[in-house]
C-alpha cells in the first residue's frame, strides 16, 4: 500500500513539474509576429512594420541580441531570458522629419534612425552576401499599406 502511494505522489509530483516547465517555456517564447507602432509618435506618417520574429530567428537564424539591447559600459549586455524592452523606452527622441539634421546626441537617442539604421543596416548585409534573399531595403518593403478590406 505504501508502495503505491508513493508511486502516486511521485506521478503527481512530476506531472506538476512538467507543468510549470511547460508554462515556463510558453511564456518565453516570443509572439510569432508583432507589429511595431510605437507610442512616442502620435500618427504614423508610414504603414506600421509586421515583424515576423519566426522568420528572422527560426529561418534566418538571426540571434536576439542582434536586436533586443541593453548598453552598459558601451557594451550591449542583453541576453536570452533578460525583459525585452520596447525600443521607445531608451530610443525616445520622436524626430521623424529632419532627424538627420538633429545634433549627434539626439540622434543617437532618435528612434526612426535607430530602427532603420539596425533594420536596413542587416537587411543591406544580407543583401550583399546573398543577392536574391528576401531582405527588404526599401520603405514599402517592410511598410506595406493594410490589405484592401
């Protein structure tokens, strides 16, 4: 009898542990795609961006740390299983005209160049080693207008 309590309390001991490493596990896994609308910029003078985290990272192979950051000492010191920020919470100068123009330390912190200058910089590189991949470098290649409803 006491054997097969103790079988017992051991199935379910591990059941529940299966458990929580599933939901743990869940819960780390990036959405497949997100839409990147940031709230610092009250109209968007372009279609918002659909980003497919699937395609970048389970076709592309393409590491978080390539776009999730986190500078210390100058260093990017993210790492898998650190909190993903909004990219908005450091990269918060709105500028989306002129930005060029705006004085070095604000365009550090501008957020439009921050996205085009990681997005358009890796697409380029990906470009010039295989021609033919799909990484676009012009606006309507990743800004596309709402499907026609």
């Amino acid at each position: 009898m006491k054997k097969g309590k103790f079988i017992s309390c051991l199935a379910v001991t591990a059941a529940v542990v299966l458990s929580a490493t599933l939901l743990v596990f869940a819960a780390q896994q990036p959405p497949e795609t997100i839409t990147i609308k940031p709230s610092i910029w009250n109209k968007l003078s372009m279609p918002p961006v659909t980003f497919s985290h699937k395609k970048h990272v389970t076709e592309d192979k393409i590491a978080c740390s390539q776009c999730h950051m986190v500078y210390k000492d100058g260093k990017n010191v993210w790492k898998e299983g650190d909190p993903v920020e909004k990219c908005e919470k450091c990269h918060n100068e709105p500028t989306t005209k002129g930005e060029f123009t705006l004085p070095p330390d604000k365009k550090k912190l501008n957020l439009k160049l921050s996205f085009h200058t990681l997005c358009i910089g890796c697409h380029r590189k990906v470009k010039n080693q295989k021609p033919t991949a799909n990484a676009p470098i012009v606006c309507n290649g990743c800004h596309k207008p709402a499907a026609a409803k």
